[in-house]
C-alpha cells in the first residue's frame, strides 16, 4: 500500500470513490467499462502499482458491467443473444492471445491495434452516409440466427427496431478484441462497441448496452488471475467498486435520455485517444 494513517487513508478513498463514480457514470453510456479512465488515474496521479491498478480496473469492469447491464437488460436495449454470441468469438480470441504471448512482439501489435482502432474512429464519423447502402446487405444470417431486435428509445419516445448485418465481419473484429486482450492485458470494450455499431450496424446504444453486458463475462476470469497472484488490494478495489456501481447506474439513465449523435461525438475522440496511446505504447514512446 502507497499510504499509511487512517486520515490518509479515509482521503484517498474519498478519491477513489470520487473517481470511481465518473468511470462507471462514462464506462456504462459508451459501453468501455471504466478502465480507461481508472488506470491511469491510479497509476500516474495517486502513485498506485500498475498490477494493483489493473486488478482494480478489472473490478470495476466488472461493477460497471453488474450495474449497467441488469438496467439494460430490464429496458430491452441490450440483445442477448448477439451478445453471447459474440463472447464465443471473444473467448476464442483471448486463448489465441496467451498461446501467442511471447512469440510476437507486443509492441507490433500495440501499433497495429492503435492504427486498426484511428480508421475505426474515421469510419463511425462517416457511419452515417453509409447505413442508407448498408441497410439491406448482409442480413439472411442474422434472421437465420434471430440476431434483430428493437427497443424503446426514451429520447425520441418510440420504439426503434434494428437489422444486424455483416454478422462474420462483427465476429471477425470481436475475435480481434479477444486476441488484443489476452495478448495485450488491455480492455476491449472499444472494440466490443465498434464491431457492433460499425461492421453490423447496431444502434449505438444497443452496442453500448450489449458491450456493457459482454464485458462482465471477459473480466470476471482476468480478475481470477490478479486475484490469485494477490494483485487485488481490497483497501483499492473495494472503494473503485463501490463508485463504479453507483456511477453506472447514474450512467444508465444518463444514457437512455441522450441522442445516439451525442453518445458518437464522445465515443470516436475516446477512441481515437485509446488507438494514439497504443501506437506510441508500441513505439515505446511516454504519453
């Protein structure tokens, strides 16, 4: 532990907590967990250890997932069934990532992934010229496997039903996801979000939704690993999860009231901010 007295110690828990609830209040409304925000605030601004920083960003996948998910699921928005699907080929990626561990340079992949996640970013700007060609291509093996749906959107007061199109292509880039996180150790609920809104042309807030949903699953067996190598300190873990759960609640109903052009405008600066930090991690470059 980086502190010691119990006044520095109940300061660094307001802190903790504080932070926690903005990660969990933006993790649930983009569908990216929180760990983004959490790790490098422990690491850099409270002088926490990487492997105890990442164990808590893992715990609060995993709260944010618990709190944003079980909202979701009771309004109709996540669809579960193209999300359980998906995880396959996430699981899949994430053992093909630790056989690969140590016979590719992580950096390759670092800048790799970084530039794959900038032409994503470019991509989801562009979305929208696109969908009017994209709205009847690719649907025969998502009604084959009954991956449409629809859901109320509060913010437009009407129920919105939704196609999934190009169904091997959003598994293709979810199996990436699960390469980049078993091989990298990094997140993927970037990714998660991106293969749904931009290869099957999901609603973003069904992608969002869905993601929160998946990204329980992914955490909760990494979260085993850090647990048994006891890089898990509850005096961290327990107040990031405490204020993630109440942020992703907060978060949920943030999210059902704002537009799908808002939730887009600050998802592809988030990501394009996550694609730059890969590419100069793989450049070994300090951000």
């Amino acid at each position: 532990m980086i502190l010691t007295g119990d006044g520095i110690l109940s300061l660094l828990v307001i802190k903790l907590i504080f932070v926690a609830v903005f990660a969990g209040i933006f993790g649930s409304v983009l569908g990216l967990g929180g760990g983004t925000i959490i790790t490098p605030i422990l690491t850099l601004m409270l002088g926490v250890d990487i492997n105890h920083a990442i164990g808590a960003s893992l715990i609060a996948v995993i709260a944010t997932s618990s709190g944003a998910a079980i909202a979701y699921i009771n309004d109709g928005i996540t669809n579960l069934r193209i999300g359980m699907f998906l995880e396959v080929a996430t699981t899949i990626g994430a053992i093909t990532g630790a056989f690969l561990a140590g016979l590719i340079s992580s950096n390759v992949l670092y800048i790799i992934f970084g530039l794959f996640l900038l032409y994503s970013a470019l991509a989801m700007l562009q979305k929208k010229k696109a969908e009017k060609y994209d709205q009847n291509r690719g649907k025969a093996l998502a009604n084959k496997m009954k991956l449409n749906g629809s859901y109320y959107d509060k913010n437009l007061e009407k129920e919105v039903s939704y196609h999934a199109v190009h169904v091997p292509a959003g598994f293709g880039v979810m199996y990436g996801a699960g390469v980049a996180s078993g091989l990298l150790g990094i997140g993927s609920g970037g990714f998660k979000v991106m293969a749904m809104d931009l290869f099957m042309k999901l609603p973003l807030k069904v992608s969002s939704a869905t993601s929160n949903f998946m990204m329980g699953v992914t955490a909760a067996a990494s979260a085993g690993v850090y647990l048994l190598r006891g890089d898990i300190d509850p005096q961290i873990s327990g107040p990031i999860a405490i204020g993630v759960l109440v942020g992703a609640t907060i978060g949920t109903k943030i999210m059902q009231r704002m537009k799908s052009k808002t939730i887009r405008i600050i998802f592809v600066p988030v990501i394009a901010y996550i694609a730059i930090q890969m590419i100069l991690e793989g450049l070994g470059w300090k951000w």
